[in-house]
C-alpha cells in the first residue's frame, strides 16, 4: 500500500513553493491509489506560530489536497522519539555533545551551505554515552555519522550523491531536550507507514542521515522524491523580497484555487501555458517524467499572473 505523507511546518503561510511540492505529493500518492497523513511539524517551537496549523490545513483544503485520518502533531508524540532515542544510546550510537554552534563553526574547515550547519569536527566524539551523567553543562545528542559519500536512487533524480563533506555528526536531541528533525521524521514515517516521501530538494543531505538511523533503529525506509524549489530571479529561495507569494495573501485576495493550480501544473510540465484548472485534469496529466530537475524561477510577471 502506498502512503504519502504532507508534513507542513506552523511557522507561518506556506508559499507557491510549498504549495509546489505538497501538490506532487498528493498527486503521485493518490494516482497510485494510495492514502495520505497529515502530519503538523512543530518541534522548532520558537518560530511556531499559534493558529498556523489551522491555516496550513484551511490552506490544503482550499486547493483541494485531502487526507486521511486525522492529523498527527509532532509535540504529542515525544514517548515516541524517547524510545528511538534511548534505542541509539542503548547502541552507543549517539555520544552527549557540548559545543555551541561558535565551537564548531571556529574548529570547522570546510565551508557549508546557508542551509546546512558546518561540518561536525568530532570534538566531543570521545564521549560514551555514560558520561552524560557526570556533564555540568547542556548538551545535545549527536548520531555517530558514517563520514563518507552517500548515494541513494531517488525517484525523481535517481541515483544521487552527497559528499562526505556534508556527513558529520548531527544532532538526533537537543540541548533543551527535544528531538531534532533527523530523528522526529525518521520515526513519525515509520509509526505512520509511510513509503514515498516528496519534498524539496534542499532537504537532499538530510537523506543519508536519516538513511542511518533507520538502519540503526531497523525500520524500512521510504522511496525518496527530492523536487527541485521555486527561487526568485536572483537564484535565491522565495522570500518577501521576491513579492508575496503566500496562499494565505492569494487566498484573501480572491484568487481561485483553479488559477494557482494551473500555474503549478504548468512548472511541472503537464500544461503548455499557465490556465486555470480543476485538481481532477492536474490528477489525469500528472507524470513524474515531466517534471523539470531545474528550479522554477518566479518572475515578477508570473507572480502578477498568478494574483490577478
């Protein structure tokens, strides 16, 4: 059975981007006859905003992407996450870590990309995981990592590397004690069955990691879709600079779900020109062989032809 999953973060409106991909998760899951979760992604609580997952679901429902069951929310499932972790120690596969972000970024050589945090440099790697008990300072949990290249067939750029550069040791726990993203996802897709994964291609490096702890938690792991992000004219992703490319701004300002779904059925391929349409023509055209491996640019006059 085939189980996709829409896992939006509440940290605000989500954009044409967003919008983007959770449209290619919802399609290529229902074309195959299979089910969907909605699952609301909200450990990073100092940038949730209250009311946000309301609206990311009004937001699904307004372009017509259902789903079934009710959702999951990330911040009740900690027993969870205190399982695979407690799993990991009982492996000594995670070590308690010390440094702050200044320490690894001041013994970290390699240059890292705005998204990704530097290359861990190993500097509390010696630690066990009893040692946790005799520290006086906070610390987070890190993942001892395999450091070297990684590929993985994905199903949109198939078979796909990422160099040893980007494989240090990451965070599964945090300092405030909360788990990290790495671990959060790896066990939700897990518990909730899910076997295709469709999300941005920014998340490209996170794939091996999780790739590691399933194998070190014995779960199977799913088919992975990177797609390639909506950026602004100047190859950066969406931002406010760019213009206000929010659902929730579409939304108020009356544009009909048919038009934004045209748009992104026309960045994938299926449509000749940009012209609104239902969800159901978007289901018959979809084709995964269609869709661009470049980002979509959005210009100025695309984004007036959206709203207007």
């Amino acid at each position: 059975m085939i189980r996709g999953r829409l896992a939006p973060s509440p940290t605000g409106s989500q954009h044409l981007g967003n919008a983007r991909t959770y449209l290619l998760a919802w399609l290529s899951v229902r074309t195959q006859g299979g089910s969907l979760v909605l699952r609301i992604e909200d450990l990073d609580s100092p940038r949730v905003k209250v009311g946000a997952a309301a609206d990311l679901a009004e937001e699904f429902r307004w372009l017509g992407l259902d789903w079934d069951g009710p959702p999951v929310v990330q911040s009740e499932r900690l027993p969870l996450y205190e399982q695979a972790l407690a799993e990991l120690q009982r492996q000594e596969r995670v070590y308690p870590c010390t440094c702050t972000r200044t320490d690894i970024e001041q013994a970290a050589s390699a240059p890292h990309a705005e998204h990704e945090p530097p290359f861990y440099p190993g500097l509390c790697a010696g630690r066990r995981v009893a040692d946790a008990a005799h520290l006086d300072r906070p610390f987070a949990w890190r993942f001892r990592s395999e450091a070297r290249e990684w590929t993985f067939a994905d199903g949109l750029r198939g078979v796909t590397a990422v160099p040893r550069e980007l494989m240090g040791d990451f965070v599964v726990w945090k300092n405030n004690n909360t788990p990290a993203y790495q671990l959060a996802v790896v066990v939700d897709d897990a518990e909730q069955g899910v076997t295709e994964v469709v999300r941005g291609d920014d998340l490209i490096s996170s794939t091996p990691r999780q790739l590691q702890l399933i194998m070190a938690l014995g779960l199977r792991p799913p088919r992975y879709y990177h797609v390639p992000l909506v950026i602004g004219p100047d190859g950066r992703r969406l931002a406010k600079r760019h213009g206000d490319a929010r659902l929730a701004s579409l939304r108020a300002a009356g544009v009909a779900a048919e038009r934004l779904l045209g748009f992104l059925g026309w960045t994938c391929g299926w449509l000749e020109a940009p012209r609104p349409v239902p969800l159901a023509e978007l289901r018959q055209r979809f084709s995964w062989e269609r869709v661009p491996r470049e980002p979509v640019v959005l210009t100025p006059d695309l984004l007036r032809w959206v709203g207007s």
